[in-house]
C-alpha cells in the first residue's frame, strides 16, 4: 500500500513520538542514580543525559536499527498497517506502564508490536526466528551481565579505595558518577533511538522511497536521536523513584559501578546489532551492587514486579499491535 504525502508525514510523526516517549519512560534509565545520588540535580541531570543521548550517532554505527528494520519480520512483510500497529501496541505499553511507574522495557514493546502486528497479517512466517532469538535471549542476559559487571566493580572499588576515608570516597565518586552517567545515556541513546530509526527506514523502504537498498538516512537519524534528547528533557520522575531508591539506596560510589556496568553491557550490545533493554541492564546493575553490600539490601519484592512487567512486555505490545491491525484492516 503507498501511502500519500500526509498519511506518510503523518506515520514517521508516530514513529517520532514513540522515540520522543522512550527518552521520557526511559530517562530513569540514565539519571536515577545521579539523582538518587545527589550528585546533580535532576533538572541537571536530565539536560546532562539529554545531551549525551543526541550525541550518541557520531559513535555508534547503525547495526541496532538494521536488526529492527529487517531482522525481527520480514522487510517484504512490513507495510504501513504493520508499522502503525506496531508503534500503538508499543505507545499504549508505554504509557500504561510509565502510568504505574512500573521500569518496563520500550524497546522490547515495540519488538512486541511489531512481531504482532507481522504474526496478524500473515502469521508466523512473518518472523525472522534469528533476530528474534538474540533478542529474547538478550532479555535475560543483559540484565545478569549487568549485574555481573556491577558486582566486579564494586569488589575494584573497594579495593583501590582501601587507603580513603569515607569522606574521600565519596568526593572522589561524585565526581567519576558524572563520567558514568554520561557513558550510560551514550550508550542509551546509541541503542534506543536506532530501534526508531529502524521502524522508519523500513516504512520508507516499504514506499520505495530508498532507491530499492535498505538503509538509515540521515536526516533519520538526527530526527530520532532529538526526539529522544526531548523525551529525556521532559524526565519520567515516577519511574527515577522507582529505580533510583525503591530497589536499593545507593551511594555515589555504587551509583557509579551501577551505571558504568550498565553503560559496558549497552556499549557491547549496540557494538554486535542487539536491540537490548536499557530498562532491564541498569535494573540488573542496581541489583547487583545492592546485592554486592547485602542480599537484604535489595528490595526484592519491587524487583519481582519489574521482572514481571519484563515477561508481559512482549506479549502484551505484540496483542495490542495485533489487535490495532486487525482493527485497521476493518476501516482499509
């Protein structure tokens, strides 16, 4: 189906608009700590993310948003219907769950969307099993690499500030928490806004508007890298309490090791073409060095809640996407 003008215009705006409620669901992600921390404060904090959110294209490359654009349904598969779906089942995840305050995963909503909407229009031969499956499995593990990674930085730091006193420590930390943060919105920014570039590189391909080879303009690019920095701008503060005090209280010092484990497992993933979770990795961080200082630290019946909001995120977006195009399909 090629669409007119406007009806084009007006599908990349909700594309545009899906990147804009990552960045406000997902800002947690990036400034929780540093707030919790007291290390900036969060009007700060959110244009020091913000930032680095946009900057993120001029160090990473494009795999995430190829990987999106044809490695979770077929590119021949996906139309217009299929990317409006896809984006309402990932919008309406969104907002429900930011509506909860509950850290649920943008990312893996809009896979879920997607996949729903492709399994509605032609069933499961929609599916590209490859991408899917690295995706999945990426659901677990960053998260237990993150807090992998959090545990052994943690144990670094003990070591290499034995000769400090608290109070060093603690100067020393607010300080290094601003290079951490930085890296982690860098990181969020370079793995998030491409799974949006990819949705509207593979609408244009759809329209045949990319000379007949997949790949992300420019302009693209720039468009959903601001309207993530926007989101982040605008903060998403039910969920900053949420991840930055109601799993654990942290101190500079592990508001540090969280978000620098979580910046390497997002760093490794955007490197090898993952669409991971930046929800589920600095989760997984957090957790880690709660667990690090004592397992009683960690409030684990709010981290049951997030990990259960994680299991309904993908079937959840995947039957409103599929609901959406079914219901579509009556008014096309």
């Amino acid at each position: 189906m090629i669409l007119s003008l406007p009806l084009l215009i007006g599908l990349i705006g909700i594309a545009l608009l899906f990147d804009f409620l990552n960045g406000l669901h997902d800002a947690a992600n990036s400034i929780a700590t540093v707030v919790s921390t007291r290390v900036l404060k969060p009007q700060y904090a959110v244009l020091w993310a913000a930032f680095f959110n946009f900057i993120a294209f001029a160090v990473f490359g494009l795999h995430v948003a190829q990987t999106v654009g044809t490695g979770i349904v077929q590119a021949n598969v996906i139309d217009a219907q299929v990317i409006f779906a896809a984006l309402m089942g990932a919008i309406a995840w969104n907002v429900i769950t930011w509506v909860l305050g509950i850290p649920s995963s943008s990312s893996h909503a809009l896979i879920g969307g997607l996949l729903g909407a492709g399994i509605a229009k032609i069933g499961f031969g929609a599916i590209v099993w490859s991408g899917v499956i690295k995706t999945v499995v990426a659901i677990f593990a960053s998260p237990a690499i993150g807090l992998m990674l959090a545990l052994v930085l943690v144990l670094a730091v003990a070591w290499t500030s034995l000769k400090l006193t608290p109070l060093g420590v603690d100067k020393r930390f607010r300080k290094l928490q601003l290079i951490s943060a930085a890296l982690y919105s860098l990181g969020h920014g370079g793995n998030d806004a491409q799974k949006t570039m990819g949705i509207i590189a593979v609408l244009l391909y759809s329209q045949g508007l990319l000379g007949g080879e997949f790949h992300v303009p420019l302009w693209v690019v720039l468009s959903c890298q601001a309207a993530m920095a926007l989101g982040t701008l605008s903060g998403g503060w039910r969920i900053v309490h949420t991840m930055g005090s109601k799993i654990t209280r942290l101190t500079p010092a592990q508001g540090f090791c969280a978000e620098t484990g979580g910046a390497i497992t997002l760093f490794a993933a955007t490197f090898w073409g993952i669409p991971v979770s930046s929800t589920h990795t600095i989760t997984g961080s957090i957790v880690g060095v709660g667990a690090a200082r004592r397992l009683s630290a960690v409030r684990w019946n709010v981290a049951s809640n997030i990990v259960v909001a994680w299991t309904l995120t993908l079937p959840a977006a995947g039957l409103i996407g599929a609901g959406t195009y079914l219901l579509v399909g009556l008014f096309v």
